[in-house]
C-alpha cells in the first residue's frame, strides 16, 4: 500500500536506519564479540541502554518494536484494554485487519456479503477505535494480516508485534516481527517499555537449492519434524547459508510464519538481493535503496556464518538440494515425513486414505509464486484430461494478489479445475468454515498448506484428519484423491483411461507485469479524531466494555480447589476455541463460555467437563463450575502437562479463566505467548520443578501456594496439596517471573499498572 507514490511509515523507517549502524556497533562492543543478525535488530531496540551484556534466556530486556499489526478477533479486546490505558493515542504505527471473522462457506462474494451483515457491529466499533486513537484500519476482504504487513509494513532490521502468533510471516523481509497477546501490544501502543527474557538464537544452515516438487514450505515441515512443536520455545530461529540466499522473499516469509508452531520466538532471514526485488515489485523503492544502504548491517558478522556453532546456541543444517517433499499431521504440525514414506504409514496407522477436501492459500502459502505453481498443475489437469477427486478450495492472500491472479490468469487455471475461490480472509484456517461436505462428523482427511492442524481446528469434526504440505502437492493430491498419492512417482488414470503423470510445477516468483492493487480497502485514521465517537451497547452480545481485575490480596493462598487437571497437548484451542466463538472475542464474558471446552479431563477421559468440588456434581461444564467457585468467593488452580498453551496467541485463553475466578496455572511446561499472557492478566504461571508431582494430583484436592510475600524473581514458591483423606505433599514451584511481572500479579493485570499511571 502506497500513498502519494511514497510508502507508509517512511520517515520511521529513515529514522530506525540512521540509528542502526551506531547501536549495532554499540551493541558488538557491549557483547564483546560479533553479532547475529538477531541480536543486532534486538540491541537496535532496547527501550533504554543495558549497562552489561543481557544473557540468553535469561535476562528480561525492555524494547521498543517499531509498529503493531492487530487482526480483527484478537483487536476487540486488545483495543478495549488500550480504551482502559486512558491514552489518546497510539504512538507507534498500529494498523487492524479485518480477516478472521469471514467465513468460509460457498465462495468469496457471498461470504464477505454475509461477513459485513453478521459481523457489522464489530466491524464498526474497531473502525471506530481506529479512527479515534489514530490506526490504520484494513477492511473485511482486504486480505489476511500477515500478507498485507509483508506487501506494506515489513522491512529489514525492523521489529514489530503483531496479536497472532503466525507475525513472523515479517520475517520473510528481514523482521524481527513477534506474535503477542493484546496486553503486550497495549504496552507498544501506549509506549511502555516491551519486556521479552532475551531470546537464545538457533542457527539454520540453508545449504544448496531446490529444485522440482519441493518448495520452501518442506524446508519447516522438515525443520518441524527434527524440533517439534516446543524445539524453539524462547528462541529466534535465523537462516543463513548459500541456501538461503536462494530463496524468494515470499518464500523465506512461508518458511517463517510456519517458525510458530516450533514454538519459536519468531524466525528471520538476513537481508538480501531477492528481498530489495520484493520491496521494489510493492511499490516500496525507497525502503529497499535505504536496506541496501546499510551494507552488511542487516545480516549476522562474517565470523558467524564461518563459525556457526561457536555462536548460535544450536546448529541445523539442511540441504535443499536433496530435500524432499514433506507432509505433516494429522492433530500436530510436527508429525513429519518425506512424501515417499507416506502410503506406507497410512496403511500402517489406518489414516483415512481419500483426500475430502484439498486447501491452498491463507496467510503462509498464498504469494504470487504458491498460486503459480499450483496454477501449472491445474494446467497440466487440463491438458491430460484429468479432474480433481477432491474439493478443492482457495484462499488468496488479499486483495492484491487475488487482483493480480485474476489478472494473469492463474485464478482461471485452478477454477476450470473444479476449486472454489473463498474470500482473502484466514476461513478454514482458524475454524471459520461452515463446512458443507460433511456435516455428520464422519472419520475423514483432508489435506492444506495451512499451518495448524489441531484436532477440530478446522471445521470442528474431532474425526477430520488434517494433514499440511506445500500448495503444489496439495493442489496435486486433490487429483490423485489420496493420501498414498506421490506425485513425484504414481500416475493418475485420466478421464480416457490413460495413466499419466505429472510434471514437476514451475512458476514466476513476481508478476512480470507488476502488482495489481484491486480493491482499495484501506481506512486511513483521520488528521482530526474529535469527532470520532466509540460507543459500545451495554446490551450487546459481542462487546463489553473491561472493569479491572482485583489486585492481589497480599496473602498466600490457601485451599484452592482444582478446577482441571489436563491430560497431554492443551493448546489454545483447547482452552479457548475458535470457530463459532470468534463472534464473541469483544465480549468476555459471553466467550467465557467455552472455557477448556476442548480440555481433556485427566480423571474422566471427557472433554470439558469435571467435577464440582462444592455441590458434587459431575460431568459440569468448567465455566459453570468456575462460575459457581467465584460466586462462592474461591479463587482455583489448573493444572496441565508439557506445553500447555501452544498455538494461536489469543490471549482469552489467559484472560477467561482470570475472569472466572482462577487464580494460577501449574504444568510442567509452558509455551512462550500463553505464558505471558497469564501473567499479563494476573495469574500465576508456575512449573512443576519435579514434573512427576503432576502425577499425584487427584481430582478433589485442595491446594496452597505459598511464599507469596516473599516473592521475587528466580526464587521458587511452594505448593501444598491437600487430598480429601487428610495426607499433604509439598513440592517446589518454579516460576519465570521478572520484578516488574510481579508487580502485575500485585496490581491484579499489566493493564492495572498502566492505568494507574
């Protein structure tokens, strides 16, 4: 998005490069040694000088990021915590993005048609909020988030925060771009100091070049499969090598946003030729001469990339040259193996073998080079006289490239196939597919080259098996109809009877003939708000306006009844789904509701509903019970496994059960976002320092958590658990909490601490 011929955010920009090259050599002389790229961006952005070097996973560190990106499910409620700040106006550069509450159903006109009509109070309010504290607001069908920051707002060196987990799409340009939860993004916006413990950095040696069937996206199905989903947990994952260098920058953006569900911090590639021709195709020049400008400022020193191990706190080296083709799934995104090996583990794990559903596009896989490749082998069907065996559905990435397919004919290609076009929205991705194929639940697979791929993440069917893989296999397994289907090997019987095979796909990495813009659907705040007016119905059933949580008592706390104790993966979806919950994301209490509704239950095997400690009832619905605990004045724990929290970054997984009453989440390990946004909102996030106390907690216990007066950072707590029949164990509770996160639990939320001044 341009303006006036000059892009958005120029004269940031200018301002963050004259600075560069004077706090990264700051920063070299702080470390006392040479410097990865990460940690030149990092150092670049401290909020205030550190007087020694910061320790790697260790030393909290304030930053100042240079924008916020907020999508439209998670904006509502980011946006209602700034309106409680008291501030007049953000000041960074913040934009909001309509793109999570489209949709998907039957194609892209209808969809958004039905999206402004349901959705239009939601759409008001944020255009409102938008206007009135000056942000830029991205209308419903201008596209998904992290494709509209990548085509306008990223650029090399810079650091920015985003309310979605997949933000380090910016990473493609050379971004440190972080997903967070609204309250962080509230302290950016307000111009509070940002905290992150200073991450560890993992080095990905990218060596050789692809060729053939495999693209960018097999390179973090393959780096998922070797670090699993919480590898990257409190890193930044960086690139470099020959390899990377020979990747597009679209390309190097799929390879980052996927860097969200190794559980990284975000993910990075250094600054390079193919990232200056990306800028200048968007109309973005004068950022590319000025990234050009600053040399070798924007990549790691020489002597990392001679000696990487010496360095980055752990090395991987893949070769793209013999990479193959990758799938991942079902129920988690680092389940992985070479395409090759596929057929065999279906028949081996009873995977259903027909493909129901093939789905290309969102956020990591909708650039104008995905869409041509998958576009030559829709050609290719068409001229061997193949159909597809299998739904095929679209989602462009915006308005832009959806113009600018339609345009050179790529949109054409993949409709004469048999696909249907949905809205530049995320739609299936995030559970926002009302989906028309299967609507009894039945045991199914389908297929993306999406990112995410949780049990009921989709389309709500416990029994959809997702799998994920590039867009052009997926593309081409919609016609081979099966999950066996190697298109590198197998033939296809056509429609004549013939068996034919097909060739490897091949596309343009930009438009020859430039970018078309389509659709202007961009709202810039205006130069006076005065006569902005924000008004939230009290009646509403999709917005509430916020009242602060209480402060800390100053007490220990004693008998807390344990409202769950969660068995295995607990992910956000499962404490806070999507799906038809996102009409709900402005208003707490309403979305309340569906509290661990997707949370196992360790002492029944069910799924989202427990005992009631007080009445004896069972089979309850944990937002009833936390409900009725809060209304009887206890306050209650949780406790989960490893990982708890991975995936999306919403932050009403954090801020529901503070709502209902809960006061601490025990597991063994968390992951980074969720972590934080617990503590953003007053909870307390402890681990386990011996994990197999998780093992002892039953059903009817009554906890303590003691040591609070004496609270203080790397200093444990004490758990006191109390079963019904009298006995007692204590074990130690391990918490990452700095000065001033203790200082949000005392204040009741970070928001509390802002506010009062």
């Amino acid at each position: 998005m341009t303006t006036n011929g000059t892009p958005k955010d120029l004269e940031m920009i200018k301002g963050v490069y004259a600075a560069f090259a004077e706090k990264v050599t700051a920063g070299r002389t702080l470390l006392d040694r040479p410097l990865t790229y990460t940690e030149k961006i990092l150092l670049g952005h401290l909020h205030e000088p550190l007087s020694s070097a910061p320790e790697r996973l260790v030393t909290y560190t304030n930053f100042s990021p240079d924008r916020v990106a907020l999508q439209d499910a998670t904006a509502q409620m980011a946006l209602l915590q700034f309106m409680q700040a008291g501030r007049s106006e953000t000041v960074v550069p913040s934009t909001v993005h309509c793109d999570h509450l489209v949709r998907a159903q039957v194609g892209a006109k209808d969809d958004l048609k039905e999206a402004n009509y349901e959705n239009s109070e939601v759409y008001s309010f944020l255009k409102s909020v938008s206007q009135k504290y000056g942000l830029g607001f991205w209308k419903p069908g201008s596209g998904i988030i992290h494709q509209v920051v990548l085509e306008n707002y990223a650029f090399p060196g810079g650091m920015m925060v985003g309310t979605d987990s997949h933000t380090p799409n910016a990473g493609g340009l050379g971004m440190v771009a972080i997903g967070v939860g609204g309250a962080d993004a509230v302290d950016v916006m307000t111009d509070m100091p940002w905290e992150l413990s200073f991450p560890g950095v993992i080095g990905v040696k990218l060596t050789g070049s692809m060729s053939g069937w495999t693209s960018p996206k097999d390179v973090i199905l393959k780096l998922a499969g070797i670090m699993t989903v919480k590898g990257g947990t409190g890193r930044i994952v960086e690139y470099f090598g020959d390899g990377a260098r020979s990747i597009s920058c679209t390309g190097k953006g799929t390879i980052c946003n996927m860097g969200a569900e190794i559980g990284a911090t975000t993910s990075l590639f250094p600054f390079d030729d193919r990232m200056a021709t990306y800028l200048r195709a968007t109309g973005r020049s004068a950022v590319a001469d000025l990234a050009e400008s600053l040399g070798d400022h924007l990549k790691a020193d020489p002597e990392i990339e001679t000696d990487p191990e010496k360095y980055y706190d752990q090395v991987i080296e893949i070769d793209l040259s013999t990479l193959e083709p990758h799938v991942v799934g079902p129920f988690t995104p680092d389940l992985a193996r070479p395409i090759s090996a596929m057929a065999a583990e279906v028949k081996e794990k009873d995977y259903p073998d027909k493909i129901s559903v093939s789905l290309i596009g969102s956020c990591t896989n909708s650039s104008y080079e995905d869409i041509e490749r998958s576009a030559h082998i829709a050609r290719q069907a068409k001229e061997k006289n193949l159909t597809t065996k299998a739904l095929l559905l679209v989602s462009p990435g915006s308005e832009q490239i959806r113009a600018t397919i339609q345009r050179d004919g790529q949109l054409n290609d993949l409709t004469d196939m048999g696909g249907v076009v949905l809205a530049n929205a995320c739609g299936p991705c995030i559970g926002q597919w009302n989906r028309l194929d299967n609507e009894g639940g039945e045991r199914n697979s389908i297929i993306t080259s999406f990112n995410r791929n949780f049990r009921r993440r989709n389309d709500g069917n416990a029994a959809t098996h997702a799998f994920i893989s590039s867009p052009e296999i997926v593309t081409a397994m919609a016609l081979g109809g099966s999950l066996s289907f190697n298109p590198l090997t197998d033939t296809v019987t056509n429609e004549a009877g013939e068996e034919v095979r097909l060739d490897p796909p091949s596309g343009n990495e930009l438009p020859a003939n430039g970018f078309e813009t389509g659709e202007d659907g961009f709202v810039a705040p205006p130069s006076d708000p005065s006569g902005v007016d924000v008004t939230v119905d009290e009646a509403s059933e999709r917005l509430q306006l916020l009242t602060p949580f209480e402060s800390w008592g100053g007490e220990d706390l004693r008998d807390l009844p344990v409202l769950l104790k969660a068995k295995g993966k607990c992910t956000t979806d499962h404490i806070s789904p999507a799906g038809p919950w996102l009409k709900f994301r402005g208003h707490l209490d309403n979305i309340s509701d569906n509290l661990f509704i997707g949370a196992v239950n360790t002492f029944t095997g069910e799924a989202g509903v427990g005992k009631n400690g007080l009445s004896g009832e069972t089979s309850i619905r944990f937002s009833d019970i936390g409900r009725d605990y809060k209304k009887q004045g206890l306050q209650w724990v949780v406790f989960g496994d490893e990982n708890y929290g991975e995936g999306s970054s919403r932050e009403h997984a954090a801020m529901e059960p503070r709502h209902l009453g809960g006061i601490a989440i025990i597991v063994r390990s968390f992951a980074r976002i969720h972590e934080t946004n617990l503590k953003k909102q007053g909870m307390l996030a402890l681990t386990l320092a011996d994990p197999a106390a998780y093992d002892e907690i039953l059903e009817d216990d009554r906890v303590a958590i003691l040591g609070l007066k004496q609270f203080a950072p790397g200093k444990p707590l004490t758990l006191e658990v109390t079963h019904s029949d009298g006995t007692s164990f204590t074990t130690e509770l391990n918490h990452t909490f700095s000065q001033v996160q203790i200082e949000w639990f005392k204040a009741g939320s970070a928001l509390n601490l802002i506010a009062a001044g």
